[in-house]
C-alpha cells in the first residue's frame, strides 16, 4: 500500500465519522442487528457481527506468523513503499493514541452490514461502535490529521453539512454520513439516508430483520458465524436483467456434473446465503438456500435422482489418499440428456464422443449402455503411490487414481466389461507402437476372492538410469467385488480398493450428502516430495534460480503445504434446503 | 576498414600474439576472445582471462574443460527433469541453462558448432531422448577428432532418422545421408559426382535403427564393388567415411567453415590462410583442439580483421547479456523467444544448419532483439530484478554514471561507440538514477546501437 492510498483511506475514514455527533444517543432506540435500520425493501444485506474476532482469527493465526517470517515478506518490508506505509501508519497511531487493531476493535465492536435497497436504488455502509464516546474520539483524531494534511496542501475539506430530525448530517460528493450513537451510518442516496435515520429515531418495525424471508435466513444460518451474506432472489428476479430466470444451457461439463443442479434449482429458490466461519481450526464457507425436490427439471434429475432423494456413498479414504470424491449422479442420464443441459457446440461434442466410444466399445451405445450399466453412485480417489520394491521408478511420480460404480446388475457387465478392457490395452498398445510408446503386457491376478485384470508396461533401454519414462506411473487395472466395479490406474490401487470394499460395508451405507469431496494436503506435500527434484530442476529452468534458491522455494511450498490438514467440499439437499459446504481445516501444528 | 585478407601473411597471421605497446591485452582483446570462444562473460571472468597471457588463456578454453561436480550434478538433474516431459522443446531450454552456466564455455560453443554442421532437427525425429543422446555425442567429441566424430555421427539414430536413412536397403540405396556426408559434413559443394553419392549410399546399405539403437543388417547390405571419389572396391559404410575424409578438400572445408565460425563472417578464408591449418589439422589426425587453439591464440584473431567482424547470433546476443552481467532468466521463455529471432537449438531450419553471418539481421529481428532485451530487464524473475544491474556495479567499484556507461559498454560492446551515443548514455543513466532505477532501461538503450549486434 502506497503512502498516497494511505492518505485517502484516512480521509475517507475521517469523513465517515466526521458526521456530527449530537447529543443523539438519547434519541435512539437500541438495535441489537444493524438490519433493524434497514427497509425491508433491502434486497442485499451482508453483515460481520464481530470483525475484531475475525481480524484476530487472520492476523494471529500461526500460518500468519509463518508468513511474516519468510523471507519474501521481510524483503517486501524492506522496500521504499512499504517503508512509507508503515511510517504513516505509525504517525497515524500516535494520534489516535492506539493501535490500528486498537482502532478498528473500537470502531466495529458492534459489527458491520452493507445493504442495497433498490426502491431508493441506495447503497448502505453500518458500523456500530463500541459507545459513542469512542466513535467521536477516533472521529476528532481521524479529522485532526486530515486538516493537518490538506492545510499543509493549501487546501480546504470539501464537506458540506446539513442536518435531518436534529441530526447532522455530512456530505463528501455523493456519500452522506451521519454519526447517530454508536452507529456510523453512510449512504449514497439521501432517501435511503433518512429512512434509516426514521429507523433508528423511531423504532419502525417494518425493517429488513423482520422480513419473513430474512427471519427464515436467520433460522438456516450456521453457528458460529463470522460474517455472512444474504439476497433476496425473489426480488432481484423482478427486477429484470439482474438474475436470469433459470439457469442457462451451460458449456462447461465439470461444473455442471459438480454444481449443475443447484444452480438449476437456484431459479426457483426465494433467497440464497452465503456465511464464513473463521477460527484458528479452520475457514469454513457455506451457501444455502431453500430446495423442493419439486424445483428440480427434469433435465438434471441425473443430479438430485427423481424424488431428489439421491445420496452419495460413503467416501473411500486409502492409505495415502489425496482426494477422494463420492457423488450421487446418473452419467448415462446426464450424457443422454446433454441436448437439455449444454450449449450445441458441447451437445456435439457429447454425440461425436458418443459415435468414437461406441466404436472403442464394440459397438456398445457408450451412453445408454455402457454408463448405463452403472447405478447413479461413483466414487473416485486419488492416492500417492509409494513405488515400493519396484523394479522401475519413473522421474516424474504421477499420483494413482480410481473409480468405483456399483453395477445395476452385478452378474451381466462382468464379462462385457473385460472384453471391452482387453480391447482398449490392444488398442493402446498399437497406438503406442506407432508413436514409438512402451507396450503393455496383460495380466489376469487372482485376488482375495476375485480377480484384479492389469496391464503393465515393459521396460525398455528408455529406462536407464536417467529416468524411467512416465509410462511406469501405470498399470491399469479392473476389478469385480460383489456389484463393484473398480477401475484404477495402477495394480496397487486396485488391490486397495478390492480389500477395501470387501472388508466394510460402509461402502454400501449411503451418507448425507449428495457430493462429498476430501482433500488431504499432507498427502499432496508427500507428493510433492516425492517429485522435489523434479520440481527443484523445473523452478530453475522455469524461474531462473540456482539450485540453491530453487531448493528453498520447493521447500517453502511443502512446508506452507504442512500447515493444512485438509480441504472439504460437500452438497447436500433435502426437501428444506440445499447447502454447499466449503472447509479447510489446519494443521494442530499451525494454530 | 577495407579487409584485406589475401594480403596478409600466413606466418603473421597464424603466429601465437603477443600482447605489445601497440597492441596491448586488455579489456577490449580480452572481452573479444571471451565473445568468441565462450558465450561472452562477466567481469570476474574478464579479469581471470587478463590475469594471464592470451595464449595462456586460450589453453586453458580449449583444454580446462572440466565442469565442477557440483553443477555435473545439477546438469543431470535437469536432463533426467527434462526428459521425463518427453517433449524436445524443453531440452532447449535445459541447453540454454548449461550454456548460461558452463564454464567449459568453449566446449559448448564447439558443441553448438557441430550441431549446426550436422544439423539435426527435433521436429522430425521427435523423440527427446534420441536428441538428448545426439547431443552428449557431440559434446563429447566436441573438442577431439572429427574423424570419430563423423563416424559416430554416421550411426547416430537421431541424424539417419533425420536424413531418412533409418532403413537403407541394398534394392534401395537411400542417397540423402550419403550426399551430405560429402556436401555438408566433409567435402563442401561441386567436389564430387552424382555417381560418387549413388556408390557412398551403397556403402551405408544396411545400417538400420532397430529400437532406437543402430544396427547393422548385413542381409540389406549391398556388399559388391562401388567406385568412389577415384577409389574402387567392396567398401562398407566405414570405409566409405574414410575414403571421404582422406581427400585433400575436407580440412580446408573445415577449416575455412571453422574461421567463418571463430574469426570472421566474410569474406570467404583465402586459401592461403586456410592451407597452412588444413595441413596441420590433416596431420594431426583431425584433432580439433589444437587446430581451435591455434586460431584463436593467433596474431590474426587478435587483429582488427577479426575483431567486430562477425554478427552476434541471437543466442550469442542474449547469453552475453546474461553473463555479462552474471545474471539468469526463465529458460523455456527465453527459448520462446530464440524461436522468434530464428535460432531454436535441436530445431535447425533444414540439413544445411543455420546461415548465420548477416542473415541473422533485418529489420524485424533487429526489433525483435531490442524487445526481448527489453523483455530481459522487466522481468521480475532471475537477477534482472530492479535495481540489482546498480548494485552489481557498486561491488565492482563503478561509482560514477559515467563509469556505469564504459563499465557496461567495456562488458557487451565490441567496438567502442559515437561519443554522442555515450553522452546520450550517460544522461540516460543519470536520469535513471535520479528516479532511482530502474536501470535495465539503459541496458535496453544500450542493445538499440547497432555496435551491441556485433560480436
């Protein structure tokens, strides 16, 4: 931050509390929500009740700490700007006689909204204090130094004043402030300005906090909650243009197979919000809003099923997973309807991938009936691989990966599915030999009651002793356990999986959610470790380093890595609600 | 200065320098010698080179070639990184950062040599590893015998795959490889007969790639009488490289192509200062080493008909920047942007190799150079950060503006500039100070004077 944008935040900050005071506290009723000021023609509101705690949770949190020791920070310190920031800053501190945390703790104590109403097409900024007394002596300090400031510059504030109901009233350009209490109160629009003010003198009970739809709002929000958002959906969609009435044919197959199907409802849904949890365990950010399984199209049934009761299995966590998913979704619908849910260029994507499958499948429609053999619940994991005793060790260590189905009828695609594997590593087989790739040898193995069909490649004078090919990452292999088929980039995964599904049920047991998604970050910093000096050697082509500095790079990446423990991602929906759950969790290590 | 070279003595001219009051070994001499046997350099290297006779330090380029452990290490490192991608555009990138880094600069520059002589390009053979191998073979003989050299060269798998004489069958000779082996490796053009390459293509019957390795298949091999170059008999392919290498043209084909490469664009070497090397070079065995010695530590690569007299390549322009400034940069960009000025190493534009000399410059690479300096000195990654250009100037006693100026200019340029370019320089450097830095701006004014693209 430049010393110029640290002169215009003062300014800005001592225009908003430069609004008369006045003896008005006596006048104001008490206001526990910052939303009981606000119309209840409000459309956007959101509010942090507590910014102090937040601010602490960031500022204090050990990964903080760790970031202020790299050298990358101390050097950014070290810098003109900076140099000027922090001078300013600290005169600034003089002044008011506090810290800036000190200052921002006084301030906010009593939290802070915006809102948007747009029946005076009016934007709101609320802060309330920790008392009045306070709110004037920052207000007094703030304004000291910008008078000081423009009269050194030969200038003049421009603040004009006025007045509404016995309250001054202050404007800079477009922006209105008004100090009233405890509550620092600014606005865009004079309309908008006294109907808060009415609010806050009067006590008017029609105000947004008991708006049946904020009440509702109120009831769906987790607890604790470090700030949160919340919009009128209903409202924005009359007012044309702004929400789109349903959502559009997507082009983007990943987000529709992720997300798809609650934005599809999100068209039907009153309001949506959005909350964040912030704590030295974790960053937790959610999204909901009212769902009925009667708002799903017909289109996206693939995504909720038909009563909208889909749930997704249980996920799989391995020895070493990195990322495990676990969805309730039915691909053959999905792919046979993708005239309903994509735009025509991906639809003819979708009908040329449909023609190259069903060939690759012998002759198999790859939609109806090779996605359709598959029941509407996947599980995917992604696992690192230890390379163990192997024989060949390539210098590049992809991370091995596989998916589980559940077959609707577990005896018919058995066979089917084994041909069509056959085919596919012939297949590659010949494609490899005319770009000069290894080949593959089939395997069939015998397996804890089934049997695991592998593919491994043959080592060739490639792999030397400077480094075995990409290829050795591989081994891909199919299995059958009861109605499971498991489909997996390597031997090893697949013998995991088939272990793994026979020695639990849980596999069977269906979770809450419809999409659960695990991230593992100390098994992506083995990872990373695994592929250092891959990674060391690239930096320094890619970045210019020497070794030594690549090296320090590399290990800032793992070592940041190390102060996460994992990341989750999870959709559920019933016939009240649907909610999209986003949390990273830290290491114990890092609070 | 008119050149003028059929007048001079051959005596003179290949004679050992010594340094004299006329002719005294300084900065200018030593950053020459350090512009053509290396890829330029800083100022360290500048005053170890000054700290010893010319001679001394041209014996120690071509024999001291020995690279530390430590960055053996890291050049494998990075090969087995690059490999593992698959793709041979990276190599380049990882050849950029070992010819940045090596201190056996002159075994580089012979490597490069021979990969323009025996161009072989990536975009036909495809496979990374071959090239990589190509590569390492050239390097190996890069300073030894081109008798070997062009032996190993012939069954190379990388350069038949290239010169498509992967499968050479007895019914059908395949004349490519043949005809540059007598055109472009050994003899030159017009010293040979369309039947001379139709027999030499009979003698390489039967060398084949089988799984990327060079194999002999005597079945395929054509084993009768061929007549070449005046010599008859059942020769096979080796015999039929010797028999190219024993006439009289291929050392003063080599020769005059190495004084091209070491001493001067143009004109073409007289034979009177080709032969009395071509004889030494022939006697020697084809032995490289002294024949590079000898040229470069001569009265004639000292004189003003060698200095300034070559264009600098676009990879001799930007990699005497880097080191001339002991900086580094993203080598996959900087390959990018070699691509651009027409230099992308494993990417030779077709069999003959690159051109170089004035096809290195028009307008539009000339714009193209200044871009990519300037693109050098903005960029925040390796050492062209802000301000440092200053700060490596301060810790070798440069104090003043104007000694910034000569300090750069005695490290990138040739020649010595117009004193109003130097004025302009001057001013441009106060100025830069004033606003402090940053001062890559004058490097980029610096690398717009015509002088900079000399080399």
């Amino acid at each position: 931050m430049s010393i110029g944008l640290l002169r215009r935040s003062l300014f800005a900050a001592a225009m908003l509390l430069s609004a008369s005071t006045g003896a008005l506290a006596d006048k104001g009723k008490t206001f526990d929500s910052p939303a009981r000021l606000l119309p209840a023609t409000t459309v956007f509101y959101a509010e942090v009740p507590r910014p102090t705690e937040v601010i602490a949770a960031i500022y204090d949190h050990a990964i903080a700490d760790r970031l202020r020791a790299a050298p990358e920070y101390k050097a950014a310190l070290a810098t003109p700007q900076a140099f000027v920031f922090n001078a300013g800053l600290k005169l600034v501190e003089n002044r008011l006689g506090m810290t800036w945390r000190e200052a921002v703790a006084a301030l906010t104590a009593g939290g802070v909204a915006v809102a948007f109403d747009p029946a005076t097409q009016g934007g709101a900024l609320l802060i309330r204090a920790r008392d009045e007394a306070t709110l004037q002596q920052l207000r007094d300090s703030l304004l000291g130094i910008v008078r000081d400031e423009t009269e050194k510059r030969g200038q003049e504030i421009p603040l004009k004043s006025a007045e509404y109901r016995g309250i001054p009233v202050q404007q800079l350009g477009d922006l209105k402030f008004a100090l009233a209490g405890p509550w620092l109160i600014a606005v865009n629009k004079d309309e908008l300005g006294r109907n808060i003010l009415d609010r806050y003198l009067d006590g008017t009970p029609d105000s947004l906090a008991a708006h049946p739809q904020m009440l509702a709002a109120k009831e769906m929000l987790p607890s604790p909650v470090s700030g949160w958002v919340w919009a009128n959906l209903q409202q924005l969609r009359h007012l044309g243009g702004v929400l789109p009435q349903t959502l559009q044919k997507t082009d983007n197959p990943v987000a529709e197979l992720m997300i798809g199907g609650l934005l599809g409802t999100l068209g039907e849904s009153p309001f949506a919000l959005a909350a964040v949890d912030v704590n030295p365990n974790h960053l937790e950010l959610s999204f909901l809003s009212p769902h009925k399984p009667a708002w799903i199209d017909p289109a996206r049934e693939y995504y909720f099923g038909t009563k909208g009761t889909g749930r997704a299995p249980r996920l799989l966590d391995l020895e070493g997973t990195l990322l495990s998913l676990s969805a309730y979704r039915d691909l053959s619908a999905m792919w046979l309807r993708s005239g309903d849910l994509f735009v025509d260029r991906i639809d003819a994507g979708f009908a040329e991938a449909n023609a190259n499958l069903s060939t690759l499948f012998g002759g198999k429609d790859f939609g109806e009936d090779i996605l359709g053999a598959f029941a509407p619940e996947m599980q995917l994991v992604v696992s690192r691989q230890s390379f163990d005793g192997a024989e060949t060790i390539p210098a590049i260590r992809v991370p091995a990966f596989a998916a589980v189905f559940r077959l609707r009828e577990s005896d018919s695609g058995r066979d089917e599915f084994r041909r069509m594997f056959v085919n596919l590593i012939g297949f590659l087989n010949i494609v490899g030999a005319m770009n000069g790739n290894p080949q593959m040898d089939l395997r069939t193995i015998a397996h804890s009651g089934t049997e695991i069909h592998t593919a491994t490649f043959v080592r060739d004078r490639r792999d030397d002793a400077l480094a075995a090919s990409i290829h050795h990452n591989f081994s891909p292999s199919i299995a059958f356990t009861e109605n499971r088929f498991v489909i997996a980039s390597t031997t090893p995964l697949a013998r995991q999986l088939v272990d793994r599904l026979a020695s639990s049920n849980d596999g069977d047991a269906p979770s809450e959610e419809n999409t659960s998604l695990k991230i593992s970050f100390p098994a992506i910093a083995r990872i990373v470790d695994d592929n250092r000096r891959q990674l060391i050697a690239q930096n320094m082509l890619a970045e210019g380093r020497n070794r030594e500095d690549a090296e320090r790079q590399i290990g800032l990446l793992i070592e940041g890595l190390s102060l996460l423990r994992d990341l989750e991602f999870r959709i559920t929906a019933d016939d009240q609600r649907a909610s999209i759950r986003l949390k990273l969790s830290f290491e114990e290590s890092s609070k | 200065m008119p050149l003028e070279l059929n007048a001079i003595d051959p005596d003179w001219a290949w004679r050992t320098f010594e340094p004299s009051d006329e002719s005294p070994w300084n900065d200018r001499l030593a950053a020459h010698l350090l512009r053509r046997a290396a890829f330029g350099g800083g100022r360290r290297e500048l005053d170890a080179v000054l700290a010893v006779t010319p001679a001394e330090a041209v014996r120690r380029l071509v024999y001291e070639t020995r690279e530390p452990p430590e960055l053996e290490q890291t050049l494998r490192d990075l090969s087995i990184a690059v490999l593992a991608t698959g793709n041979p555009r990276n190599l380049t990138a990882w050849w950029l950062y070992r010819l940045s880094e090596t201190p056996a600069q002159l075994r580089e520059k012979m490597t490069l040599f021979w990969h323009g002589h025996f161009a072989t390009g990536a975009d036909k053979v495809t496979d990374i590893r071959l090239m990589f191998e190509q590569n390492q073979l050239l390097r190996r003989h890069a300073l030894g015998s081109f008798s070997e050299l062009v032996h190993d060269v012939s069954k190379d798998p990388a350069m038949l795959l290239y010169l498509d004489s992967a499968t050479n069958r007895k019914a059908h000779p395949n004349e490519n490889f043949a005809r540059e082996v007598m055109e472009l490796f050994c003899l030159g053009e017009g010293l040979y007969t369309e039947k001379d390459v139709q027999e030499l293509a009979r003698c390489f019957t039967g060398w084949e790639i089988r799984n990327e390795q060079f194999r002999f298949n005597r079945f395929q091999h054509d084993d009768g009488e061929k007549s070449i170059l005046g010599r008859t008999g059942p020769f096979g392919g080796e015999a039929g490289i010797d028999i190219v290498l024993e006439q009289e043209s291929c050392p003063r084909f080599l020769v005059a192509k190495l004084m091209r490469y070491f001493l001067f664009d143009e004109p073409e070497p007289p034979a009177a200062l080709v032969d009395p090397l071509a004889r030494d070079f022939r006697a020697s065995g084809f032995q490289t080493a002294p024949l590079i010695e000898r040229m470069l530590s001569s009265n004639l690569f000292f004189s003003d008909h060698c200095l300034a007299r070559k264009i600098r390549s676009p990879l001799e322009f930007v990699l005497g920047i880097l080191r001339g400034l002991e900086s580094r940069t993203d080598a996959y960009a900087l390959r990018d942007e070699l691509e651009h000025l027409g230099q992308m190493l494993f990417y030779p534009p077709n069999v003959k190799g690159w051109d170089g000399g004035r096809a290195w410059i028009d307008s539009s690479t000339l714009l193209a150079r200044a871009n990519l300096v300037r693109q050098l000195v903005d960029q925040q990654k390796g050492r062209f950060a802000e301000g440092e250009i200053r700060a490596l100037a301060l810790g070798y006693g440069v104090k003043s503006t104007s000694e910034l100026v000569d300090w750069l200019l005695g490290l990138l340029v040739a020649v010595p500039i117009p004193d109003s370019a130097r004025a302009e320089l001057i001013q441009l450097t106060q100025a830069t100070m004033n606003r402090g830095g940053p001062f890559g701006e004058v490097v980029h004014a610096l690398s717009t004077l015509p002088e900079f693209h000399l080399g």
